[in-house]
C-alpha cells in the first residue's frame, strides 16, 4: 500500500489536490477551478488518488464530491517515525558538537 501511496503522491498537481481536501470536500468541478488544466486532466489525478485510496468519491445529485481518506497518510507517518527518531538523534548529537566546539574555541590559550 506505501508503494501505491508514494507513487500517487509523486505528482504535484495530486498533491495539491490532497491539500485542497485536506482542508474540506470539495465537488470535482470546485477542484478542476483550481487549477490551469482540463478538466478530464484532473479526472485522471483523482482516479489515481481514488485507486491510491487516498480520496473518495460520491454522487450527490450531479455533483460528484471529493474527500479525503486518511488512512494511507497515517500509514505514511507510522514509516516516517522511524526516520524521524534517526534524524531527530542526529541532530542532537550535531547540536551537542556544535555546543562542546564552541566551548572550546572560547577557551583562551594559555600564555
């Protein structure tokens, strides 16, 4: 499923579309105003968000309306945390280094 998430969101014009329904569901004609290409373009976007399971779709009347499904984020961050640790780890230690050197070159030599 990672491998489906990552490649969906390889693209950016897919990415901003999850970032518009982040914020709220939209119909696909409201996401196709967004955005400077056709319509049938944004339609082939949202199949391969809709097969990524990272949206939904539904009919309401003639408006077809967009949601987001977090599930496949949430998988992302569960694989990111633990990179997160490693960088966070280094990171520190970095700051540690930094700090000992800067004690260190504000040492004066003894004369």
């Amino acid at each position: 499923m990672l491998d489906q998430t990552f490649a969906a969101l390889s693209d950016p014009t897919r990415r901003s579309i999850v970032g518009l329904l982040a914020e709220e569901e939209m119909s696909v004609g409201e996401i196709v105003e967004q955005f400077s290409i056709a319509q049938s373009a944004i339609s082939r976007h949202l199949n391969v968000l809709e097969n990524a399971q990272l949206i939904q779709r539904e009919r309401q009347g003639q408006r077809r309306i967009c949601r987001l499904k977090a599930a496949p984020l949430s998988e992302i961050d569960e694989w990111m945390e633990g990179y997160r640790r490693h960088w966070k780890g280094a990171l520190t230690r970095l700051q540690q280094a930094v700090v000992t050197e800067g004690r260190s070159s504000n040492e004066q030599p003894d004369v």
